[in-house]
C-alpha cells in the first residue's frame, strides 16, 4: 500500500471514529491519537523522506489537506458534542414553571389613607396645599368661628367629646379653615387648602357609625371664586376617585358655616343611575357636604367678605371607601384584621 | 316631619297639575328639604273591605269568643269568628276576606277556630298597620268601628286616610319654618309657581268680656318673646271626628280628643305649639311665665315628678308652676273628660331655653322641637284664633272675648340688599334682574330695584333663617336649580401648591414600612386609660387625656403611643386564626404638658407576630424575631436619612417588655424610640402570642438635621479583606467590638461585618465567639499588603488589650 493510500486510510479511518465519537473527552482523545506527535499522520509523514523529488510535495499536500480536514470534523464534531451537552443539562434542569413562586413580604397602605393620597395627589395638582391640624381642638375653633355659637341648634347635628368646656376632639377637619384663614396673606393670591384628618363624634360603634372616621376638608378662598367653580371641583374629585365621568347633583342642605349649602350627590358608579341596590335604587350616592363659605366666617378671620369669597367642602374618606368597595361595616376599617386589609393592593 | 299630600292638596292644586308625590318629594329634595321617606299607609295591605256585623253568636267552645256573621256585599255574608271584646251587631267593622294581607304581610287564610269556620279577621287599627303610639284605642280595646255611613264591601283605606301619600321631610336645623304645612305650602308654591291658597278660621267671639277671668305676665321678658292666651268655656271633651283623627295619624300623632287633638291639629298647620290648660283646675288665674327657682318639684304630663333648676322654664299659676314652657305641661292642669273650660297658650319660648331645658329633662316633643328651631309670629294670632274657632265649632265651647296677653309677637320685614352683580359673582351664573325679581315673587317676597344692579327685598317673619344677601343666594339658586349652575375651575393662578417636606416625608415613611413588609392599620386613637399609658416612648407618670363624657369604657383616653393600639389588632387577627400578622401605623399620640391641649406628636410604631414570610413548598417558614423586626428598623431609619448616630442600648426598664430583649433606640445619644419583645405577661393581658414591637418619636426624627444628599466616590482600586475571630465574654457586645475596631481600623477601613456568632458546645460558658470580616480599600492606590496588615494587626493589639479578646 503506497503512502496516499495510507493516507487515504487514515481520513477514512479518523473521520470515521469522529463522527461516531459520543462525548468530548473521547473526542480529544481521538484528536492527540490522529494528529497528535506520535499520531499514525506524523508516523506516515515520516515515511516521505523515502519518495521521490516529485512525489513529495504532493503528497505533502495532501497529507496538509487531510489534517486540516480532520481538524475541521474535530472542531464540528466538538461543537456539536458542547450543544448536546448544554441541551442535555439545560433538559436535566426543566421545572415546573406553574409551582408558586417564593412569598415576597410586602405591606399595603391602609385603604382609607390611599383613597386620602388620591384626594391630597389630586388637590395638590390644582395648586391646594395640605393643612393639617390638631386633633384634640379648641371649641372656639371647631364651632365658634365656624358660625355655631354655643346652643346654636345645629350643634346636635354632631355630637361631641368634649374633654374640657373648650376644649374637645374635633368633630370635623373644619377647624383648619380659620387657623389657614388667619395666617393667610390674601395679597399672595387665593387660598387653596386641604386639611385631612381623623375626626370623633360621640356615636355608639356599629356598622354604619364610628366614633372615629376621617374627613378632607378643602377651602377656596379668593376674589374670584363661584359656586360653579365648587360643582366642577366636585365633578373632578368624582372622577378621580371613581373613574367615570360622573354627574354631580346638589342639593340643598344646611351647614353654618356655609351659605348657600349643599349635599352633593354623585351618580353611581356602579349603575351610573340606572339604580341598584349600592345606591339604593336611587341612581345616586350621597358623598358630600359643601357650600359658599359663611361671610361670618370670613369676618371672623379677618377676612372681608365684600372683597373674598369662596367655598368650602368636607368629605369622608370612609363613606367613599365604603361605597367605592361595598364594605358593609364601618368598623372593618379599625380593626385592622391583615385578610381585610391586604385585599386593597392595586397600585395606580 | 310627616307631611300628608292630601292635606297639601286642600292648599295647592298638586293633583291637578298632576305632580304626584313622588315627584313632589324629589322636588323637595332637590329644592328644599331632605326626604326620608315616601309612603302611603295602605302600602303591603289588600283585601279590607268595610263589613256590617248583622249576627253575632257566643262561640260555643269558648268562652270569649263570638262567631259573627258579617256582610261584606250586597250579597254575600261571611261567617267570621271574632275575639276581640266590643264586637258589636249593627257596626261597620275592618274586615281582612280570606287572601287579604295586613300588618307584616300576613296573609289570613280560610280556617277553622275551635272548630268553627271563619272566613276572614275583624281588625283593630295596630293590626293593620297603624303603631301602638298612634292608634287612639288600645289594642286591647277591641277592632276598630267605622263610620255608620261606610259603604259595605268598600275598601277600607279612604275611611281612614290611609290611601294618602306621607312625604316624611327630614329638616335641616335652619328649617325650621317648614316643620308646619303652612311653610310647606309656602315653600312648595314657590317651587312650583303655583297660587297659594292657604286658608284659616277666623274666631267667633261670644259676648262674654275676659275682664279679670285670666291674665298673663312676663316675670322675664328673655323667656318669652310673645305670649299670649284664650279662655274658652263651656266646651264638651270628646272624640275628635274622622277628619281631625286622620290628620293627626298620618302625621304620627295620636288622636286623645277633641281639644288635645286640636291644639296638635294647629301645631302641625301652623307650627305653632299651643297648650291647653284645664281652666278649672289652675290655682289661679292669674298666670305668670318665670324661671323656675331650684329645687321646685312639677309632675308632667307623662306622670314623672321632675325636680327644677334655676336655669328651666315654666308657666306658673299664682305661685305655683303648672307646666315646662315650651316642654310639656303639668299634670295637675291636664285636660281631661271633665274638662269644661281651658285656657289655651300661644307663645314663643327662647329657642335656647326651651333647648336646655329639652335636653336636660330629655322631654324632646313635637313642640319643643319647634321652639328650638323657631316660631313664626306672623302668625301666632292666626293659630291662636282658629284653635278658638274648632274649640267652638267641634267641642261647642264659647270663646271669651278678647286675650290675656303678657307679651304680643313682634316682627317685621327685614331689607336686604342684593346685588346683582354680586348674585352672579358668587353663583357663577348670568342672572338678570328681571329673572331675580321673578325668583322673588314666587317666595312671595316684596322687591324693588333701586338701579339696575341694587334690589332691595323685603324678607317676611316667616322665613326668620333669611338673614344675610348670602341667605338670598341660596333661595335663587335653589329655586334657579342647582343643576343649571354651570360648572367650572376656580380659574386663578398664583398657587403652586404641594407637600411640605414634613408632609412629604411622612408619605415616604409610610411607603418605607410598607416596602418593608408591614401593612398600614388605622386604630382608635381612643382607648382605655391604662392602654393609654402603656408602651411611651419616654415614659414618665403623666395621665392621659381623658374625656369628660365617653360613650364607651373601652373609649376614654388619647393615647400616649400607638403599640397599645395595634396589640389590640394583633389580638383582633390572632382571635380569627390569623397567625401571621406585620403592621404599622403612623400617627398622632397625645401627651399632656399641662396647657389647655396636650401636645400631639407624630409616631411611628410596628407590630409583627407569627412569620414574616410563611413556610411554603421550597423555603422554611421565617419566622419573626428581635432581629428580623431590628432588621426592618434599620432599614427603615437608613431610608429616613437622618444625619446623626443611630445607636441601640439594652434597656430592661420597661413593664410592657421583655426586658432581657429590649433596646432603646437612640439619636446622638437621645431615645427616640425603642424596639423589642412585648413582655410575655403583657402579652397574655393582650390575649396576643409572642410578639416584637417598636415605637419611635417621628417628630424628633423629622426635626432632626437630615444626611446630605452628597455622591459618594466609588472607589476604583481593589478592596481587601481580613477576617477575624474572637472569643470574648458573653457581655460584651458587638457594638463594643464593632466601636473598637473602627477606633483602631485606619483610614483605610471601609466596613466592618459580623459573619458569625456562636456560643454553646466546644466554648467556655460565659463566652462567645464573634467573626468579622474587615474590608481596607484606599480611593488613590491599590492597598499594599504591608499597609493592610499593619493596619489589621493594629486592631487585633487592641481588641486583645481592651476586650480581653481571645483571637483564634
């Protein structure tokens, strides 16, 4: 057999067992065995020096051809064996991507404070700052300057804890209205507040009272402000809060530091007025109290009421809360049971 | 107040403009007034039709029952037995026909009683829906008899009014005007522009002069703004007829008789609370309306003997008292069946008088409601004279001529001055004059323009809660409509608006917490006194706040921290089965400083009892401890960037807490809070499991100067560690070992961190070994290996020497 031949045997042979080669330790075994030193292409190559001028160099060449040949299958047959490899690992790796993922810890805001943030992120974007005051107030502030003399009858519209006779829990957020008023400095424009907060009546504890609940009170003060300007307001804090364009009605009520006064209903989110049981079969839900602020009020904060006007309005984060969630008791949001306060955990 | 339609329609021709009530009382509620209710007395009954008794038998198994025969057509007569006990042949009675429904939708079935058929119920008034309070006889007294000349087989509802409409008006304090059908009417002629045909009776004097028969004084002119009496005579006491009972019952009151019934009947068409004094029994005749002096004892009409205060009101006969002006007259002066001659009262009481005295006693009536809200004057002498006028004409009694008149009504329009322009500034509407007058004369309100801007109106008596122009703008824009106000944006400019940065960073601590794990509760910020005094901050001896008047035990006094509260929630969750629980709250606690108010400071507190994250299918539970909830604080405190030294000092001094796993929580060197084990006594109290708990004082930590906001260089050169480990007492802390380390660490020593703590088996008892990994990086070079040993061999001398440290 002559030297080509041999080589011819040898390509045969080497491509031969790489491709039936299975994994890549045997794959580098083979590799040293064919082309390594001491390898049967060195051996054969060896044997050139016995050929002819002419020969020589072809057979040379061909000898080059082969090895990179073998070289080349080596190297594909390698990348083939490391992606078997990987796939077979990867396959040995597979889970079930419908197990439960790890519990994460993560608290929530309490449902009552987020429907809080959204009226304050709402007022806040229409230039309102946030005013926030004492709980335990002085009768002077939370009635007297706000129109309601002692025995002034509509003080049994709100039965008070009294601590001292002039001094009690505040009844509304209202107070802030006459402590902003006096501090503020008309010639630096308009008035804008909010004042959230907890307030107290002295009420017995069932599904419908609390003697602890919360109000956003908000005042507008300026040369220039209309009612028309609280019915859009209250138009807005509608749709915020209940994401539809919905109506807003008023109606006439009574409130002493307000005249004229209004109740303001809004249609029902839930039917949007076509009447359900949320709403009673109304078509309505009963959100708020507001109205023109009072010109004793501003008289007695120093503020003229020929020259200043505005309105007023108070809203209770709990009413809308409850109506926004149809929860039912009133005191599911004070006793703080984890089940019932971690269901409120949409964001945005 | 209960409002009857058919009444209103004796005034305004509501039916015949086809405005049913429905629609008037959403009409009213849009316009005037709150609704409660809507609803007609007959609502849920069918099938009562008028029936004559032509037979009635004893029952012959009983001995209080009576088997009647009863027509209830022309030509069918029904066999009913009957139980009540003034059955009676001859008398149109109530009859529910088999299928009928009355009182709780009872449906009356064909049935057998005792063994005899009976095929229907004879009714009393309680049941077919008519309350205790307000039917004239008492159930006991058997059914109820109607009219002679009822139809037979006619429905039973028109003879008993109860086929009205009741518009119940829920009234607002200022309102007070349309607690009467006469204001109703008013209003609801305004609403409607509609004519107002209102009517009244004048009186019909006799001949007889009052000369010295009854006379009336003001010891103090405050109590009475007017007053003023009839005497009538002669008179018969009886049962009030149909009309005048059905009246009343439909406004929720009782019929007793005629001249009860007729000071009520006036009450309620006028709004003006009359009493009728029993003539014959006053002690004197000479009638004198004081304060009472203290002590001065009256039995009221209810039988209760009530002891009086110098503050209270009353009519007084001669020297002694005969009725709570205003509230509820005596029983000494009551009229009864044998009454022949009352002297009758039309005032107005002091509204914060009559108010007092309601609320002290707890009488609140029907005419002292409307003595707190407000009399009209105009028409005092109208409601005055009319009751003359029914006492004559359906008790036959003779008005004596002339009054007792201690003090007559006074009043007149009040002016206001309107303008136009300013209507329009506040409303934000574009009303003319001309519409303005319009509005006006609906209210039936005198007006005038004095230019085209100014319009003065004349406000009557009758509307006393119209005061100011601002009172007027409410009256157009109700009457205007509410919803035909536009609605616009306050349109000036000028306020930016915004959080504080207090008020910004409270919201940021609150999204710390909740980032954290822990759910914002909401507590009652009133409690019990002892609660109330648990878990401060600082504690000291100070009482809570405490109300004057609680309503409950449980609600007394402010709190002086906020653990108290969220333990009491622990306790709520851990009654339902509810193991794991992490909550917060944030908010105010009150600490008396001896002013008027007690100081309110804004808390943060947290409470975790159970895991933090539950044991689930690939990871063991992690349950709660001093050092995941000290985990959470750090945290939180890092967030709250806070310039100063936060450190942690063992404290065993507080009740409420473990005292071997408690540490005070210090800002450069201040407590402003604390952090630990809720003491497993307290706990048990609280009815709560192991529980770890922290309070801190917020307003300090907000007051306190905040870490700049500066960039810190990373480094680029390679950091390098050395680890120790030591054994040292069991009392040192690693604080101690931490301090130690820095104070010799070199100024390239950038982080200490424990990796290991262990104590137990292999070590000495009263040791414990700590190891720590030293982190050296310089910002400028590579460290060399000489400057980081040096450095470390400088700490390692020193925790040997200072410690007493044992380096392995």
């Amino acid at each position: 057999m002559g030297l080509r031949e041999k080589l011819e045997e040898l390509r045969k042979q080497g491509i031969q067992e790489i491709k039936a080669s299975a994994d890549l330790d045997h794959l580098n075994d083979i590799r040293v065995k064919m082309l390594g030193k001491k390898g049967p292409l060195t051996t054969v190559l060896r044997g050139m020096k016995d050929l002819s001028k002419e020969e020589r160099p072809k057979v040379g060449k061909f000898a080059n051809e082969i090895r990179d040949e073998l070289a080349q299958a080596l190297e594909a047959k390698k990348a083939e064996l490391a992606t078997a490899r990987l796939n077979a690992k990867l396959a040995a790796e597979t889970l079930d991507v419908t197990l439960p993922g790890t519990p994460t810890v993560q608290g929530q805001p309490h449902v009552i404070q987020q429907i809080i943030d959204q009226l304050v992120d709402l007022f806040v974007g229409m230039g309102y700052q946030v005013a926030v005051g004492d709980e335990v107030e002085q009768d002077e502030y939370n009635f007297e300057r706000l129109n309601l003399p002692k025995d002034h009858p509509a003080r049994d519209m709100q039965d008070t804890f009294y601590v001292t006779p002039s001094v009690l829990m505040r009844t509304q957020t209202s107070p802030m209205q006459a402590r902003m008023m006096e501090k503020h400095d008309f010639a630096n424009g308009p008035l804008k507040m909010i004042s959230p907060g907890k307030v107290y009546r002295r009420d017995t504890d069932d599904a419908t009272h609390s003697h602890q609940f919360h109000q956003v009170e908000g005042l507008v003060v300026g040369e220039h402000v209309t009612m028309a300007d609280l019915k859009g307001t209250l138009e807005v804090v509608a749709k915020t809060l209940f994401g539809d364009e919905l109506a807003v009605r008023l109606r006439p009520s009574y409130f002493p530091f307000t005249e004229p006064s209004v109740e303001a209903d809004i249609t029902c989110f839930n039917c949007l007025g076509q009447g359900c049981a949320i709403c009673k079969h109304t078509g309505w839900l009963e959100v708020l109290g507001a109205g023109m602020v009072h010109p004793n009020v501003l008289k007695m904060s120093g503020v003229d009421p020929e020259v200043y006007g505005g309105f007023a309005f108070g809203l209770g984060p709990d009413r809308f809360a409850m109506i926004k969630y149809v929860v039912e008791d009133i005191r599911d949001f004070y006793q703080n049971d984890v089940r019932f306060l971690n269901q409120f955990n949409q964001k945005g | 107040m209960k409002v009857s339609y058919q009444w209103l329609n004796q005034y305004l021709p509501l039916e015949e403009k086809g405005i049913q009530p429905a629609a008037l009382a959403e009409k009213l509620a849009r316009t005037s007034v709150d609704i409660n209710d809507v609803y007609s007395p007959m609502d849920g009954l069918k099938k009562l039709v008028v029936g004559l008794v032509v037979a009635c038998e004893p029952h012959p198994d009983s001995d209080h029952l009576n088997v009647c025969q009863v027509q209830v057509s022309e030509t069918e007569t029904l066999q009913i037995v009957c139980g009540a006990p003034n059955v009676q042949v001859g008398k149109k009675v109530i009859v529910a026909l088999v299928g009928a429904r009355i009182k709780d939708n009872i449906k009356i079935k064909r049935g057998k009683i005792r063994g005899v058929e009976s095929n229907g119920m004879l009714c009393a008034l309680q049941e077919i829906g008519f309350s205790e309070q307000v039917a004239p006889k008492d159930y006991e007294a058997g059914i109820w008899f109607l009219p002679d000349d009822a139809v037979v087989g006619d429905a039973v509802y028109p003879y008993l009014g109860m086929d009205d409409t009741i518009i119940d008006t829920d009234l607002t304090p200022n309102r007070g005007d349309m607690l009467s059908i006469f204001g109703n009417v008013n209003d609801l002629a305004a609403i409607y522009d509609l004519p107002n045909g209102f009517e009244s009776h004048p009186v019909v004097e006799s001949d007889e002069a009052m000369a010295d028969q009854l006379s009336a004084t003001l010891a103090d002119e405050a109590i009475a703004p007017a007053y003023e009496m009839r005497l009538i005579k002669h008179l018969h006491v009886a049962d009030s007829p149909m009309w005048l009972q059905i009246k009343l019952w439909n406004a929720g009151i009782r019929p007793i008789n005629n001249v009860v019934d007729i000071t009520n009947y006036i009450l309620l068409k006028y709004g003006q609370p009359l009493h009728a004094f029993d003539y014959a029994k006053l002690p004197s005749h000479q009638i004198t309306v004081r304060h009472a002096q203290a002590g001065e004892q009256l039995t009221t009409l209810d039988g209760e003997a009530r002891s009086l205060q110098a503050s209270d009101i009353v009519i007084a006969a001669g020297e002694e008292a005969v009725a709570l002006a205003g509230t509820m007259g005596g029983q000494s002066t009551m009229v009864d069946e044998q009454t022949t001659s009352v002297a009758l009262e039309a005032a107005i009481f002091d509204p914060v008088m009559v108010r007092k005295q309601a609320r002290r006693l707890d009488l609140h009536s029907e005419s002292s409601m409307r003595f707190e809200r407000g009399i009209n004057p105009e028409t005092l002498h109208q409601a005055l004279d009319e009751a003359a006028y029914w006492l004559a004409e359906l008790a036959g009694g003779q008005v004596v001529a002339g009054k007792a008149v201690a003090a007559r009504p006074q009043f007149a329009d009040r002016e206001i001055t309107l303008s136009v322009r300013r209507v329009n500034h506040v409303l934000g509407t574009e009303l003319t004059m001309a519409m303005i007058e319009q509005l006006m004369v609906r209210l039936d309100f005198a007006a005038h323009s004095l230019d085209d801007d100014q319009l003065v109106v004349a406000v009557p008596a009758r509307r006393w809660d119209i005061e100011l122009p601002a009172d007027l703008y409410e009256e157009i824009a109700r009457l205007y409509g509410y919803d035909n106000l536009p609605s616009t944006l306050p349109t000036m400019t000028k306020t930016a608006g915004g959080l504080t940065e207090t008020q910004a960073r409270l919201r940021a601590s609150r999204h710390t917490l909740e980032g954290l794990g822990l759910t914002q509760a909401i507590s009652y910020s009133l409690t019990t006194v002892k609660r109330a005094q648990q878990f401060r901050v600082a504690p000291d001896q100070t009482q809570p706040m405490q109300l004057d008047y609680p309503m409950s035990s449980d609600h007394v006094a402010t709190r002086m921290s906020i653990i108290s509260g969220l333990l009491l929630d622990v306790a709520y969750n851990h009654a339902r089965k509810v193991a794991d629980v992490a909550l917060y709250e944030q908010g105010r606690v009150f600490l008396p400083q001896g002013g008027e108010r007690p100081l309110e400071e804004e808390h943060v507190a947290g409470a975790v009892t159970g895991h933090l994250t539950p044991a689930n299918w690939h990871q063991a539970a992690q349950p709660v401890d001093f050092y995941a909830l000290k985990g959470i604080v750090q945290t939180y405190l890092q967030n709250l960037a806070v310039a100063g030294e936060i450190t942690y000092v063992a404290d065993s001094s507080r009740p409420e807490m473990h005292p071997g796993r408690t540490a005070n929580i210090l800002l450069d060197g201040q407590v402003v809070g604390f952090l630990g084990q809720v003491h497993p006594s307290c706990a048990a109290e609280y009815k709560i499991p192991e529980t770890y708990v922290f309070e801190l004082n917020l307003a300090a930590l907000l007051a306190a100067p905040k870490r700049d906001k500066h960039y810190v260089h990373i480094s680029k050169y390679p950091a390098v560690t050395r680890d120790i480990a030591l054994l040292v007492d069991q009392t040192i802390t690693n604080q101690a070992i931490v301090a130690a380390i820095k104070q010799k660490g070199g100024a390239y020593l950038k982080q200490v961190q424990l990796f290991d703590l262990y104590r137990g088996e292999h070590l000495p008892a009263n040791k414990k070994s700590l190891a720590y990994t030293l982190t050296y990086q310089a910002d400028d070079a590579t460290l060399k290996e000489d400057d980081v040993n040096q450095a470390f061999e400088k700490v390692v001398a020193h925790l040997t020497t200072t410690l007493g440290a044992e380096i392995r």
